[in-house]
C-alpha cells in the first residue's frame, strides 16, 4: 500500500503542469516542442501543440529518458529532427548505462500521460531504450579522471551530425559524430560557472555560456562572436529556437505563461539572439 500511494503522488507530481521547459522550446512547421524534468524522479515529459494556441493546451507525453539530480545542474540534452528527439538519458540509476545514453525516440511513438501509468515501470522504460549513438565524449571524460567537478554538456543536430560539448575541472572538448564516427577537438581550458547551451545557427554549431557569449565552436577551432551581459544568467532563460522563420530567442522563464501562445510570448517577451 505505501508503495502504491509514493507512485501516485511521484504520478501527480509528474503531471502538474508549470514547470520550465529544459533549455529550449523548438518550432518547427507551426508547432512548439519543449520537455521538462520532474525533479522528484528524473522523468522527462515531452509537450506538443499549435504555436497559435495556448500553452496549457499541449498535449504531454511521457519521454523515457531523464536527467540527474546530482552534482551542478545541467539540463537535459536534447535536440529534435524530423520525426524524432535525440537525447542523452543521464538518469541517476544503477541500471542506467550512461556510455550507452544517447537515446533517439520517434516522437509518434510516445504515450500520452495518464492515471494508470506506474512511475517504477517508466523508470524501467528508461533504463531498457537502446542507444542511438555511443558516448564517445563521456568515455573520453571517464578514462581520465572519476572525479566531475563543473561537469556539463550539451548537443546539437547539424543535418545528420550529432554535436556535443563537454566540460568538466576548468576545460571542455567539442565532439562531432558523423559518417559512423566521432571526432574530437583539442581540449580548451575554460571556467565554466553554470552550464550552456549548444544551438544550430545557420549550419555551425553556437555555444550560447552562462553569461550571455555566443561561441562559434568547430573541431579546429573556437570564435567568441558576441559578449556576455551584464546581469545575464542562461538558467532564469528559456532559448527558442524558431525553425520556421530562422531565428534564435531568449524568453525569461517567469514570462512563460501557460494561458499564452508561443507566438505571443515571443511577440511580447522574446529578445533575438
């Protein structure tokens, strides 16, 4: 009975509707994408509608994969292509093989939400989705050292490239997989105070930092092509990447009003990138 009645608050809590999106809100073909992590059991819900429409209107889907609560914070990192997200299941779990956690899931082949679902078997989903690609850049990371400190990443999908940036102990690498492989660049040493997010822009890969930068990075080399600001922090902000139209935003979380559209709240609230 006890463990009944956990699964159906850790059940209620996961449907609540309000939290903030995990890095960015895609649009694409009239319609938003964004995923939010339930920080009492990890699970991610995926969210889809009309950018015309109201946000509480979305429909919500459970998504098997999750983020760890442990250590500094980094979202979820996941990005979308054509029918399918693509993302990195780093769930705290002891069955969970994170050298094998770059997930891709049809996004036609998600559940909705509802009230039978039971939160250890969604765990387990979680666990048992097969990898896409291998982990390449976390091997790398872990043959070298068990110890993570400022330890983030992020991905990005470039046509059929997968990108990644890694930090960890004051330095990063970026990651491109292609034709079957993964290639590396050379380790640049950084001090990274939160984590940041890895956007397409045009067709290169942006690092967007805590403080607002934007970094053109490749395997060759790293361009900073704009500044932080002042009193910027990427964590009170939402980026939306707008497909349709080409163009990149910055929407603060507080403004993310579920009675609004996307299209409102952009009107209203977004600052391009």
């Amino acid at each position: 009975m006890r463990f009944w009645i956990l699964n159906s608050l850790l059940f209620c809590i996961g449907f609540t509707f309000g939290q903030a999106p995990e890095r960015k809100i895609i649009i694409e073909n009239g319609t938003y994408h964004y995923v939010t992590i339930n920080d009492n059991n990890q699970l991610a819900t995926y969210y889809r509608g009309a950018t015309t429409s109201p946000i509480k209107e979305g429909k919500r889907y459970v998504l098997p994969v999750g983020r760890n609560l442990t250590a500094h914070f980094n979202p979820l990192a996941w990005d979308l292509k054509d029918d399918s997200i693509v993302a990195v299941n780093f769930m705290d779990h002891v069955m969970n093989d994170r050298y094998e956690a770059i997930k891709k899931i049809g996004l036609f082949d998600l559940q909705e939400w509802n009230s039978t679902m039971v939160i250890g078997e969604l765990i387990q989903a979680c666990v048992n989705q097969p990898q896409y690609i291998f982990n390449q850049p976390y091997l790398s990371l872990k043959e070298k050292t068990d110890i993570f400190n400022h330890f983030y990443f992020d991905l990005a999908l470039i046509g059929d490239e997968v990108w990644m940036v890694m930090s960890n102990k004051g330095s990063f690498r970026i990651w491109k997989y292609a034709d079957g492989e993964w290639k590396k660049s050379k380790i640049y040493k950084r001090e990274w105070k939160a984590h940041f997010t890895l956007v397409k822009e045009g067709n290169k890969p942006i690092l967007l930092t805590e403080t607002g930068e934007k970094i053109v990075v490749s395997l060759d080399g790293v361009e900073i092509i704009q500044q932080g600001k002042n009193n910027f922090e990427l964590k009170d902000y939402t980026v939306v990447i707008d497909r349709d139209n080409g163009k990149n935003y910055y929407i603060k979380n507080n403004f993310i009003i579920p009675e609004q559209s996307i299209t409102e709240l952009l009107k209203k609230s977004g600052s391009t990138i």
